[in-house]
C-alpha cells in the first residue's frame, strides 16, 4: 500500500501519467484495498450519525422535549453536513481525496467523544452541529474518489459496497446505542460509538490506496459556474438531487419516529428489544451491493422506480399494529431505501461528465437537507397524529419519487 509521501507524489504527477493508469476492477487486490477503507468509512460515518435515533425518547424524557425537539439530535447535525458538502468538496478538489477524508472521520470521531461529558443539551447540540460539519469531508468525497477511481463496469458495485458500509454503521450504530444505553446510559452509549469512530478512522487511514486520477486544482469561479450550469442543464442530475432529498426525508422520518411508536402502545418494547428492530439495517447490507450491481447489469432506469415500489409496500405494512406485519414492512421499506440510494447515487457519478466531487456534493446535500428537513417536519406531525401523521408525510414523499423515476426512465443516456 502508498505510504503517504507516495501519495503526494501520485497527487502531483503530470495529467499524462495519471490519466493513463489502469482504474481498479473487481476482484484486484486494489479494488479489495479501496473496497475495505470505504467499506469501513460509510460503517463509521453512520454509526456515530445516526445512532441517536434509538436515543431520542431516553432525549425526551431527561432533558423533558418533544418528539420534533429531541430530533434536532440528529436535525442538526445532517443540516451542518449539507451545508459543509460543498466547500469539502472544493477543498478536496484543492489538496486531494484522501487527506480530507481522513481528516474528517478523526475529527468527527473526536467530537463524538467529548458528546459524552457534556453537561447539558445545549452544549450537546453544539457538538453535534461542529460534528455534522467536520464528518461532511468524508460523503463529500466518497463518491467522487469512486467514480475516478474505479472502472465504469465496477462502479456500481463499489458504490453498492460503500452505501452498504452505510447500512451496517447505521444498523450497528442504533443497536449498540439501544443497548448500551438501555444498561448504563445516553452518556455510555455516545462513548462507546466514539471509541468506535477513532477505530474506524484509523483503518480507513490504514488502507484507503492513494488516487491514481486525481490532480489538485485551484479554485477557479469560471469553471466552478460551468461545472454549476452543466450539472443543472443536464436532464437527468437535478432530479436525482431531489430524488436524494426525498429518499433520505422518507426513510429518516419513518426511523427518527419508529422508537417512540415502539416503545407506547401497543407495543411496549424495551430499548434493546427496539435495537434488535433496528437491526433490520441489516438488509440494506445486501440490498444496496446486490441492487448496485443489478443496475449496472440492467439499467439504472429499470431499477429506481422497482425500489420506490418496495418502499411503498413497506411502509402500508408499518400502519398495522401487528409486529407481524410491521417488523417486515421495515424490512422491506429498508431493502427499497439502501437500493434506491445506491441506484441513484451511482447514477450520478456516470452522468456527470466533469465536477464530479461537485456533482456529488450536490447529490449528498440534498440528501442530508431531506434527512434535517423532512425528518423535522414529520415531527410536527407525529404531534398531530402520531404515527399514521408521520406515514402520510412519508407517502407524499414516495409518491413524487415514484412520478421521478418513471420521468428518468424516458432518460436519454450519454454517449459514452
């Protein structure tokens, strides 16, 4: 593997040499390499993200908020994400991928673990705000390496790999926290996904290969408004962006709320019986790789709008009172999601012709802005009507995605 001086030197390597360099195919020992570290970066990024969700009711009753006033744990940080994606995104085009990915998981996991000995909610918001802004390095990157990186026929999958790094983090995260927390506390739970953080970021440093396609650019406001207006010009970029607001919105709001549905009436869970719930992460493990590479096999356009479907048949499931019919309905909903997610997010990186890291800023600011502003909003409804409020909102949602990837269906593909 590059040591870090052989990393500046592929950074600064004339465009001739880097250009010609072979991209990763599956199966390589360097595919492999990149596949683990992003592997373990997505796990990272959403474990110590989202496993606040199982902790919003413990929120609630200590600090004595509303539903929509203890998701501002998770609302805040993802707005300081979105907001940060972009200038990540110039300043991994300014010193290279792999620095600002580094030093966005060792700082986000640092900040988790000072979220343990705060005193009070405020104090913890305010880490978690410098949180969501210093972890946007990682996302705002993630992508873009992989689309450099990567051969086109092993993008999809690698990708797939990535947002299914995504899946187990965020399961993983929510069940540790669940559980952790059920025993000795919020406090011990944030510790324990810190130490987990630090671990993660050291073995995304250890084995995250050196880009091979990338040259270091300095900002240039001419280029950054074509970059802009070609992505926005393109028919089929801007509807992916909403496609990622609206994915994240619906599957944030059925999960911010699906703790405090499980804990009351009818069902009475405990927290570690809700962790185990939450575990239904684990089918977006497969389905975002499987989908991935069915999309490159058959088409992204024939696999978005199957997803929305899932989603859709999964959440009237989750209406019914009966676990039987709700713990599938999850499961389903999540399958939908994670392939969804990795359908679209790859589809961007083959549409955008160059600006990539800034396509894919895009795409993710979207994403995390539907996550703070749906999964907000859906609150105010769950105050209003519990949880068929929240599955209304849901359904309007996956309603314009449907009518979204039916319209890029008719999508004229690039020559490539």
């Amino acid at each position: 593997m590059p040591s870090d001086s052989a990393s500046v030197a592929a950074l600064n390597r004339p465009a001739d040499i880097a250009s010609t360099a072979a991209r990763l195919e599956s199966g390589t020992p360097a595919f492999r390499a990149t596949a683990r570290a992003m592997f373990v970066g997505g796990f990272s990024t959403f474990a110590m993200l989202y496993s606040m969700q199982p902790l919003m009711p413990m929120f609630a009753q200590d600090f004595h908020l509303s539903p929509a006033a203890a998701s501002s744990v998770l609302s805040i940080p993802t707005t300081g994400l979105a907001l940060a994606l972009i200038p990540a995104s110039f300043l991994a085009d300014k010193v290279g991928r792999k620095p600002v990915m580094n030093a966005a998981l060792s700082l986000a996991a640092l900040l988790m673990l000072l979220g343990a000995f705060v005193s009070s909610f405020e104090q913890f918001l305010w880490l978690r705000a410098v949180f969501g802004i210093v972890l946007a390095g990682l996302p705002a990157v993630a992508m873009a390496y992989l689309s450099e990186e990567v051969a086109p026929l092993s993008l999809g999958h690698s990708i797939g790999l990535y947002i299914a790094g995504n899946a187990l983090g965020g399961m993983s995260g929510r069940f540790i926290a669940a559980v952790v927390a059920d025993h000795f506390g919020w406090r011990a739970a944030v510790l324990t996904l810190g130490v987990i953080g630090v671990l993660g970021a050291w073995e995304f440093w250890r084995s995250l290969p050196a880009s091979r396609h990338f040259r270091p650019v300095p900002f240039n406001g001419a280029e950054l408004k074509r970059d802009i207006g070609g992505h926005f010009a393109d028919g089929g970029l801007p509807w992916l962006y909403v496609c990622a607001f609206l994915f994240m919105g619906c599957f944030v709001s059925l999960y911010n709320y699906l703790g405090f549905r499980l804990l009351g009436a009818p069902f009475h869970l405990s927290h570690s019986v809700l962790g185990f719930v939450f575990s239904l992460y684990m089918v977006g493990i497969w389905s975002s790789a499987w989908v991935g590479g069915m999309a490159d096999r058959f088409g992204r356009r024939n696999m978005l709008w199957l997803m929305v479907l899932l989603m859709g048949l999964g959440l009237a499931c989750t209406l019914s009172d009966s676990l039987w019919l709700m713990v599938p309905g999850i499961a389903l909903f999540t399958f939908g999601f994670f392939g969804g997610h990795s359908v679209a997010s790859s589809w961007v990186g083959r549409r955008a012709q160059r600006g990539k890291a800034l396509a894919s800023a895009f795409y993710l600011a979207a994403y995390y802005l539907g996550s703070s502003a749906v999964g907000s909003f859906s609150g105010l409804l769950w105050d209003h009507g519990q949880w068929n409020g929240v599955a209304a909102m849901i359904g309007l949602g996956l309603a314009l995605l449907m009518a979204i990837a039916l319209k890029l269906r008719k999508l004229e593909p690039l020559a490539v």
